[in-house]
C-alpha cells in the first residue's frame, strides 16, 4: 500500500513538472550575449594578478576573439567574459590596460560583462563583475564576490586572529561583498553570481527576489582540471535558474560554456580546454514571477524536516503496537 502510494505521489509530481516549462516560453524579450571562453592557462593568470607578465597577452587574446566574434556571427547585444577575465583591477582609471579595453568598446560599440578586480580604500582587493556600457562607462556598480573561496580567496578565523594573515601570506585577503544583489544593465535585471556562489539555493534566491530577470554567471574551474568538476559545476548551475525559472548565462575561463532557458532548455555547450566563442539568442520574461519553490524556500525545509519526524513517529507508534499485541498473545 504505502509502495504503491509513493508510486502515485512521484508519478503525479513527474507530470506537473513536464507541465510547469509551458508557462515559461511566452518570453517577452530577447538579448543576444556573446560568450568568450580564451581557455587562458593557469600559469599566465597567477603571472597577471602578482604583475609579473602576461597581462597585455591575456587581454589581446580576449580583445581579439572577441572582435573576431563580433564580426564573423550574427551582431550580439553585448558580449561576457569569464571571471577575473581582466587581468588588473578595473576601478582604477587612467591604466594602460583599462584604457585599451575602454577604447575597444566604444569603437566598435559592443557593451561588456567582464570578471575582474577591484580595489577598495581600505587597500583590500575583491573579485568583481564589472557591467560596462557601449561608451566604456560603468553602467552600474560592480558586484563584488560574497562567498568567497576559504584559503584561496580569505583565511578562515582571519578577522578576529590578524596574526593568520601574517602567518599565511600566501593566502589572499579578499573583501567580501554585500550578498546577492540585481545590476542594471542594458534595462536588464542581471542577477550576476561568481564562481560557486551558483552552488548556493539560498544565493540565487536572494536574486530572484531582488527582481532578477536573467542570472550571468562568470567561471574560472581551470584550476579542477578537466575530468569531473567542470560537469559537476555546471550542472549545479544550471539546477538554479530550474528552481526559479530564470535563463542562466556562464560564461568560463576553460569551460563549459552554455546557457539555459527558464524553460530548463540546455542550449549549444562549449568543449572544455579550448577556445570558444558563441552567440546565444535567449528569450526572458521581463517581471518575471516568482517559481513556487521561490515563494515557499524557507518553508520548503521545515516542512521535510516534519515530515521525516512524522513518518519516524508513525513507524515508532506502529511498533511499539505490534509489540503490544505480541505481548498481549504471549500472555
């Protein structure tokens, strides 16, 4: 009976969600983002962040697939680079390598979201996302990393022990962001996630309830090499815009590359270790209404949690009951 029952439940909620995609495909408007994936190696980005060497390489690799891109396919309404794509700090003005970059936009006109780093008074540094306008100005402020990465991004324990970070200098002392927040950029409502802040439900949720239409999502998985990790990491991505039915642009340094509908539609996917561009045509809805999972998240864990202590309850009383008759038959 109760197999049975399971049965009923799992088969019922199989064919509501192959209902619920229907209501996502009456789109309202279309952007075209143009993805680009350099596959830059591991080496050149630590060179370019500790100023060694490799920054003008990197950023004429992106410069150039970029403009190849821009010009060969069908013309995109921006493009994305992956995270920390810019190999120096982007908010401070008048550098060589900003000023090249700004000057590539307005000349060919082609906005930009791109990873890269800030720098902040207190002389910390974050990992940003920048939305840059088709004038090379800054369409919004840059969202910086929330959860950072522990011993590669921050030390754990740092800010009450000080005396970690002189222990651990190799470590990188991060400043945190303010969380999930929206960015407008191009009248879009980006919701714009770095890295494994995408493996975080409760992150993406801050998102969509800030009023995000679209979620970008900037990747740098190089360092996992190539078997497992990058599949893992996408998918885990992709489950995000499934639970509140919003399309999922990433953009990697090495792959994979892709972007999904709210409709749960995987579209064309980059290989991995190699150079990729691509020009995605994705339809969103602007205002778009909150999944029912979205509306419930908080409530969604308690009631699991009742629910395993009921069905633990229900089996203890229904035991300590055929206990009870046993003893009574003994007698």
């Amino acid at each position: 009976y109760y197999f049975i029952s399971f049965l009923g439940v799992l088969l019922s909620l199989i064919i509501w969600g192959h209902q619920l995609p229907k209501r996502w495909k009456n789109a309202d408007a279309i952007i075209r983002p143009l993805i680009i994936q350099a596959n830059i190696p591991n080496q050149q980005k630590v060179y370019a962040e500790k100023g060694i060497g490799f920054r003008s390489v990197i950023l004429n690799k992106f410069l150039q697939m970029t403009h190849e891109a821009h010009t060969s396919m069908s013309r995109p309404d921006f493009a994305i680079w992956p995270e920390t794509a810019f190999p120096e700090y982007l908010n401070l003005p008048f550098g060589e390598h900003t000023e090249k970059l700004n000057a590539y936009i307005r000349q060919q006109t082609l906005p930009l979201i791109t990873g890269g780093y800030s720098k902040h008074p207190n002389r910390q540094t974050s990992n940003s996302l920048f939305f840059i306008n088709e004038e090379g100005e800054f369409s919004d402020m840059p969202y910086h990393k929330s959860i950072l990465l522990a011993f590669g991004e921050y030390i754990p324990g740092a800010e009450k022990f000080p005396q970690l970070k002189k222990w651990l200098p190799m470590v990188a002392d991060f400043k945190r962001g303010e969380g999930p927040q929206v960015r407008n950029f191009l009248n879009i409502k980006v919701g714009p996630q770095i890295c494994y802040e995408s493996l975080y439900p409760e992150f993406s949720w801050g998102l969509v309830n800030s009023g995000a239409e679209v979620i970008v999502n900037v990747t740098n998985d190089s360092w996992f090499g190539w078997w497992q990790e990058p599949y893992q990491h996408m998918i885990m991505t992709l489950a995000r815009g499934i639970e509140f039915r919003r399309p999922v642009i990433r953009s990697t340094n090495t792959g994979i590359s892709t972007v999904m509908l709210a409709t749960g539609e995987q579209l064309k996917q980059s290989p991995i270790g190699q150079e990729w561009a691509h020009t995605f045509i994705v339809p969103y809805k602007t205002k778009p209404e909150l999944t029912f999972y979205a509306k419930t998240f908080n409530l969604i864990p308690n009631l699991i949690i009742m629910a395993i202590f009921f069905i633990l309850l229900f089996f203890r009383i229904k035991k300590y009951k055929d206990q009870k008759q046993s003893f009574k038959r003994f007698m």
